[in-house]
C-alpha cells in the first residue's frame, strides 16, 4: 500500500505492507505527523559520506549470469 506524506504538488510517496493489523489512518497521522525525520533524497542525508549511501555490487565479468 502507498502513501502519500507530502502534497499533491510535492508528494513524498511511502510504501507500507497492506497486510498491517493495525488500522491505516493511524499509521497515516503517526507517520504525517514525523515526516519531518525522514530523508527523502541522497542530499538530504547530510554528514553521511555518499559512499556508505549507495549500493554497489561489483560483479565478476568472467562468471556468467545465471538464467
């Protein structure tokens, strides 16, 4: 299930498992309500060098891919 915590002209789109217990509008409201503590983009996380930030998987060129 998605969310939208920001506005329709900047949305800030979050994905929740549909198979929650608890009720949805809450969760919506509770997590509104701290948007504020989340990093929305790799600039917004700053003092975090960009290199713990992104994945990298260095795969061996002589290994084939597996199909």
């Amino acid at each position: 299930m998605k969310l939208n915590l920001g506005i329709d002209a900047k949305p800030h789109m979050v994905k929740i498992n549909a198979q929650l217990t608890c009720k949805v509008l809450e969760l919506e409201q509770l997590l509104k309500e701290f948007k504020d503590v989340f990093e929305w983009t790799y600039k917004d996380l700053k003092g975090i060098p960009p290199k713990l930030a992104h994945h990298i998987i260095e795969l061996e060129t002589i290994v084939p891919l597996a199909h």
